[in-house]
C-alpha cells in the first residue's frame, strides 16, 4: 500500500475534526441570550424581553403584559433546556461532518466534457447548534479543500503549489462543485484550500499560507507521526 492510502486511511473524522476545529473559534456555548440562564425575568430589560419575543414573532413586548409575562417564563426553560443539552457534547459530536474523496473536476458539457484532475479530498462541515446555542464562535458551515501529500513531495514543493492553484481556479470558476447536506450547490459559503501531510516543513508551511492555502499537519494530533 502506497504512503498516499496510508495517510487517507488514518483520516477519520474524529481526526479530520480534529485537525479543523481551529477555523471555527473558541470551543464553549455561544449564543447572545446566555444571560437569559443566569438572570431573572423581572431584572430583564426592555431590550432583553424585545430580542426574545421577536423570535417568536411577538411585537407587543412591554413588561407588564401578562400574556408575555408566560411566554417568557416558557423562553427562559426552553434556552435553558438548550444550552444543558450543547454543554455535554464531546468534539465528536460538536459538528456534522460530510466528506467526499477524489471528486473529479469535470470541466465543459457533452463531446466537450473532459477531467481536468482529481481534489484528493473536500470536508463540508459545521458546528452544531441547538435553538439559539451553538458550540462555537463561528456556526456558518464551512468547505475544506484537501490535498493530501507525502513527506518527500515536498521536494518539489512547487509543482504541488501550482496543482492547488490551478485546481482552485478550475474548481471556482469552470467545474461542478460538490453539494452535500450541509452545503447546498447554490449556498454562499465560506470555502478553505488546505495541504495535509504527515509533517510539513517550516519554510514550505510559510510559502503556503502566504498563498492563502492552510497547512494541516498529522503530528499536530495526539500520537500523531513526529
């Protein structure tokens, strides 16, 4: 079996999270009616009561309105019950994860089709996130672009520079991109290009991300390869 196969082999999406979780911010419970957990209802303010009844399409949101008086109390045991189920997650479950291997990139229609090249791998993923909780400061879904590399490709570190962008182009502007359940093939996303390896040399990690292309690096995970 190649050194290639081996690497994909390893890439589990425990790890694959692993790896991507930085992207998405501080690890926590994020939401802006944490408050809602530690306050009482009759120190909310008028602010507080308007932002958590318009989710609820209520307009009328003065404080002295009985009917509201209820609703809120039901909002407050429901954000509560929320963020108690987000709080226990572990980072296996803190995300939905889809992903996809060698997807060709398929360039014109009919007689004209032809395969430009092959993306080694393309991870959609995103946080989880419960009512108005989510497990990170970033909760938009975001595409990972992968190319999977061997340790001694690097000794031609430029021709792997050139087959990113070159794919980068062909994927954007020419190619049927991939849809999943998480990233729809209309929907506005964010969308990284990465190099993963088991180890990335310093000099060669810098060029990279002065090109905008991240570096993934298997001996950054816990017993991963030195």
């Amino acid at each position: 079996m190649g050194k290639h196969d081996e690497i994909v082999l390893q890439l589990t999406n425990e790890k694959l999270i692993e790896l991507l979780k930085r992207f998405f911010g501080e690890r926590g419970v994020w939401s802006r009616f944490n408050w809602v957990i530690d306050e009482k209802i009759e120190d909310w303010n008028l602010k507080n009561n308007k932002d958590l009844l318009e989710i609820y399409g209520i307009k009328d949101y003065t404080t002295n309105n009985p009917y509201n008086e209820k609703t809120l109390k039901a909002i407050k045991k429901e954000i509560t019950k929320d963020r108690e189920k987000i709080t226990n997650f572990n980072l296996i479950d803190s995300f939905e994860i889809k992903k996809t291997f060698e997807y060709p990139l398929i360039k014109g229609e009919k007689q004209y089709k032809c395969t430009k090249g092959f993306l080694d791998l393309i991870i959609h993923l995103k946080p989880i996130c419960i009512g108005e909780f989510c497990c990170y400061g970033e909760k938009d879904a975001i595409e990972f672009i992968i190319e999977i590399k061997k340790e001694d490709d690097f000794n031609d570190f430029g021709s792997i520079l050139r087959q990113i962008k070159e794919y980068r182009t062909y994927y954007e502007d020419s190619c049927e991109m991939w849809c999943s359940d998480i990233i729809g093939s209309y929907g506005r996303h964010k969308r990284i290009y990465c190099i993963l390896a088991p180890n990335i040399p310093k000099d060669i990690k810098k060029l990279f991300e002065e090109e905008e292309i991240q570096c993934l690096e298997l001996s950054e995970l816990e017993g991963g390869e030195e």
